[in-house]
C-alpha cells in the first residue's frame, strides 16, 4: 500500500470504488464516441486505387465551374496499394481564390511538408481523390499514424469483427491492416 | 486491488480528467471562418467568423423538386420536413438574452433538371443527387475532370475526392477577407434505386416523430451488407434510416455561419452540430441548448450579424491563448460535471489524509468553469 495518507480500511474501500468508477466512467467514454466511426482501414483500403506513404510538397486552389478544388501535390515514399508515381496529385474539394473561399466540412487539413498516408481513388481527371473526406487521410508522427475525422458528418453502422476503425493507430498496424486488406 | 494500485488508478482517471475538462472548456458551439480548412487545422480558431450580410438576414434556399427521396413518398413531404428543417434555425425565441434572434431562412422550389445546377448565383441549392456521375455520364465525358457533371443529370460526383460514401455535402461560398457569405449549395447523396453491388447512396426517409428526447431510434430492419451500402428500408415510409429532418437541419447550420463542435465527442455528441447522428435517429431536427447559444450570438437580434475576428490570422501555426477567452461562444454548458462530482469525494479523501499537494487547483478547480 502507498497510501500516505489514513490507512484505514474504510478510505481504503473507498478509494478502491471511486478509482474503479472513474477509470471505467473515462475508458467508456471515448470508446463510445469511436463506434460511429463508419469506415475501417480494411474498407478504406480494399476500395482504394491507391494508398500511398508521402509528404505534401505544395498546393494550388482553382475553380472548376463553380467550385473550387485544391491541388496537393505529394512526393511519395512508398506505396502500401498499386503504384505511385515519384509525384501523385490529389484534389479535394474547397480552398481559397483570390478573395473567394469555400468551405466544405469534413475536409482534411493539409500543410505543406506534412508526412501523411492518404487512401486516394482515381478521379475523372489526372488528380486522384481522397477517400472519405478526412477518413482517407493519416498524418504521420514518428511511429504513430492520426486521423482528424472530427470534422465529418458520420452514420454509425457495425464494424466488421477484425478490422479496425481508421483511427490514430500505430504505423506499422496500419501499413500491416492496408496490406493484408482483402 | 491493492491500495498502491488503486491509487495510480485514481491519478491516471484524475490526470485524463483534468484532460477531458480542459476540452470541455471548448466552446460547444463553432463559428465557422475564413481560413482554408484544407490548409489550416485550426481554421475554427483563426481569421474571421463567417456571416450573412442583412440586417436581420434573410436567405431563401431553393428546394430542386425533381428529385424526392423514395422513403419521404412524395414531394409535399419532403417538402414540408425540409422547410421544418430550416425554420428550426429561423428566429429563435429561446435566446439566452431574451431577445429573439434575427436571422430567418425563406424557401422556394424550382423543377427543371438545369435547375439542379451547382453554384448559381442567388440560389442557394438544396438537391437530393441521385444516382453516381459515373454511372449517369459517359467515361470520357469532361465533365468528370471538371466536376461539372451534377449541372445536367443531377448526379452524385463521386468521381475521386467526393466519394460514394459521403452522405451529404454542403458547400459555403464567402469572401476571404471579411467572412460576408455570399453563396451556399446543400447537396445529398440519395439512394440510386438500384441493388447489389449497383447501390449507391443512402436511403433518405421522412418519417419519425420531432421530439425533445433524443435520441429516437426507429431504424429501418436491414442486413448488414445493406447497411454498407446505406439501402436499409429501401423506399419504406414507415421507418427512419438517414432521416432527412436531422441532416438538413445539420447541414443548414453549415449554412448559416456554424460549424461542428470544436469541443468534439463526448463533449458535444447530442448538438445538432454535432458530427455524428445514429442511422435511425431523428434526434437532430431539435436544436440544443448549445445550437440556440450559437444562432442567438452570431444573429443576437433585428440587426446585422455579430462579427468575430480572432487575434490569430489564418495559418497553421498554434493559436494563442487567449483566443479560446476572446472568441464568441457558447462556453456555458460543461458536461463533465457529473464526473467531477465524482472527483470531488476523492478530493476530500485526499484533504483529510493530509497530503495538500494531492488536490492541486489543476484537479479541484479547473473543470467547473463555465
């Protein structure tokens, strides 16, 4: 016992009941915000043309019509799906011209020297897109890989036993998961 | 359990506490600004609030009626729980400040294909898309490398970035350097008809009741490789699987200058705001407390909308502190209080044993802030 305070049996009890209910009272909670997640890494990547480890070089917003989509460029290091180019285009959609903005939520953020490995599908242009919204898109932080799908509007449904959500998860099991996807 | 270990649990619970209560202090409802959310994850955090010029505004949203989601059944329908989804926004009574909010949303309808068209000046567009772009247009057809192919068939573009998987999207047009809107297109992905590995879309449907007790659930019986495709009671008007009141609503506060929660879930699960609804669930046509703060406090009454430009300009860098203290928000509510008053006990345990140092402020004080 480390208690450095009153051993008592009572406190002792106590302290067993209030840690316990707290503990359970904050694992709960996140992993009940996990389960609306919709897309796993498996579904991700299974319907992916490509998916690609990389780092975003530059960007460019144009309209097309009436929207306007940004241009990523990414410099891939490797490819974990099909075959990359040395440089892959990806468009998504928003972006800022001259004085006109548009905003779509759901979007991934991405900054210019950014690590990322982005689930891509072919678009009907050169550019590739990414896979549901910011679903598709992990940042790369030393072993870890991080999603941000906080900005998405998602529908729960049930993940398939074995897979995982697309969520921050390490490295290595995501490129494992992207891989061994069937 | 041994002492020694109950009690590193008890700090390891406390220290992921005082984390989630420091989210908590996040406003619960987010204005959306002028950064690049492409560019900028902060985006909520920097640049200026966006906002409706008027005073008090008025923006009509134009309802393509050629295109009725089968679960809704008919036109009227869809129509009436659509233009309930976008009053539920229109002159709140319920302000905090007593005083009625300003803005208002105003409705008409147009029938004709080209009517579906993205991006028309002075018409704010609501269309339910129907069917995917690449299966509507021909492979070779520029439309697809030019995203315009929605402006003829009324399509889904699916093609690259905007996959068959988004549900909804609601595009927001505005200027860069003073955040004024001046144009926004609500577009939902709707069911395509078809079955098998042709389906596409999500079953749209209008029933369920409007009520404060959320969440409703009343979801359509379906197999699971329905449910990845969305089709779950397929054309069924007696059931609710992607419930047309609560998405519009959602999306309509995209419309009018909201964004999702930057405080996130759990925090803000139950706003309408919020980024997640239940398949089944009609538990977002009704605003929350927090939804009604953030209406009120950038329309707060019959004059123009409250500007917000925060102290940090759009970029990727960190925001300063004191942008969470000066941004216009909803702060009030903060729902970790039920586990603070858990904490508080284990506080007193602690006081009594005589170790002060155990009960710092960052533990007893912190979260209660509202």
């Amino acid at each position: 016992m480390a208690l450095a305070w009153s051993p008592g049996a009572a406190y002792d009890g106590s302290m067993k009941r209030l840690a316990l209910a707290l503990f359970a009272l904050l694992v709960a909670a996140p992993a009940g915000a996990a389960t609306v997640v919709t897309a796993t890494v498996e579904e991700l990547a299974r319907s992916a043309d490509l998916v690609v480890r990389g780092t975003v070089e530059a960007r460019q917003a144009r309209f097309h019509g009436a929207r306007i989509y940004t241009t990523l460029r990414i410099r891939a290091s490797a490819a974990w799906k099909g075959s990359a180019a040395e440089v892959v285009e990806v468009e998504i959609p928003g972006g800022v011209v001259g004085d006109v903005g548009q905003k779509v939520s759901g979007v991934a953020a991405f900054a210019e020297g950014e690590e990322v490995v982005l689930f891509l599908r072919r678009g009907g242009g050169a550019a590739y897109g990414v896979m549901g919204l910011s679903q598709g898109k992990f940042r790369v932080e030393g072993d870890t890989a991080k999603n941000e799908v906080g900005g998405l509007y998602r529908l729960e449904k049930p993940i398939p036993p074995g897979e995982r959500v697309a969520e921050e998860m390490p490295l290595a099991e995501l490129e494992r998961r992207v891989r061994s996807a069937r | 359990m041994s002492r020694a270990r109950a009690v590193r649990l008890g700090l390891a619970a406390a220290l992921l506490l005082a984390a989630g209560s420091a989210r908590a202090q996040l406003p619960a409802f987010t204005r959306t600004t002028t950064c690049d959310p492409t560019a900028d994850s902060l985006y909520y955090q920097h640049g200026r609030a966006l906002w409706w010029p008027g005073a008090p505004p008025t923006v009509t949203w134009w309802l393509y009626t050629g295109s009725v989601p089968p679960g809704c059944g008919d036109l009227a329908t869809l129509d009436a729980l659509t233009t309930a989804s976008f009053a539920t926004w229109s002159q709140r009574a319920d302000c905090p400040s007593g005083v009625t909010s300003g803005f208002s949303f105003a409705h008409t309808s147009a029938n004709q294909t080209s009517d579906a068209a993205f991006g028309v000046a002075g018409r704010n567009l609501v269309t339910w898309r129907k069917g995917l772009c690449s299966a509507l247009q021909a492979p070779q057809s520029a439309c697809h490398s030019t995203h315009t192919c929605q402006d003829t068939t009324n399509c889904w573009d699916e093609t690259g970035t905007i996959g068959s998987d988004v549900l909804a999207l609601t595009w927001v047009s505005f200027s860069a350097s003073t955040g004024q809107i001046s144009h926004a297109d609500m577009e939902l992905n709707e069911w395509n008809g078809l079955s098998g590995a042709a389906s596409a879309g999500y079953s749209y449907t209008c029933s369920g009741p409007r009520s404060s007790t959320p969440p409703i659930i009343d979801a359509c019986a379906c197999s699971a490789s329905d449910a990845d495709r969305g089709g779950c009671g397929l054309a069924s008007t007696s059931c609710v699987w992607a419930d047309v009141g609560s998405i519009v609503t959602h999306e309509a506060g995209h419309v009018l200058g909201l964004d999702h929660p930057a405080s996130g879930c759990p925090t803000s699960c139950a706003e309408t705001m919020a980024p997640q609804i239940s398949l089944g669930s009609t538990s977002k046509r009704l605003l929350s407390t927090e939804d009604v703060k953030g209406i009120c406090t950038i329309y707060p009454n019959n004059g123009a909308a409250t500007q917000l430009e925060h102290p940090t300009g759009c970029s990727g860098g960190s925001p300063s502190p004191s942008v969470r203290s000066t941004r216009s928000c909803g702060c009030g509510g903060d729902p970790s209080a039920a586990l603070w008053a858990l904490l508080g006990p284990l506080a007193f345990l602690r006081r009594r044993g005589g170790r002060p140092h155990l009960h710092g402020a960052s533990l007893t004080r912190s979260a209660p802030k509202g």
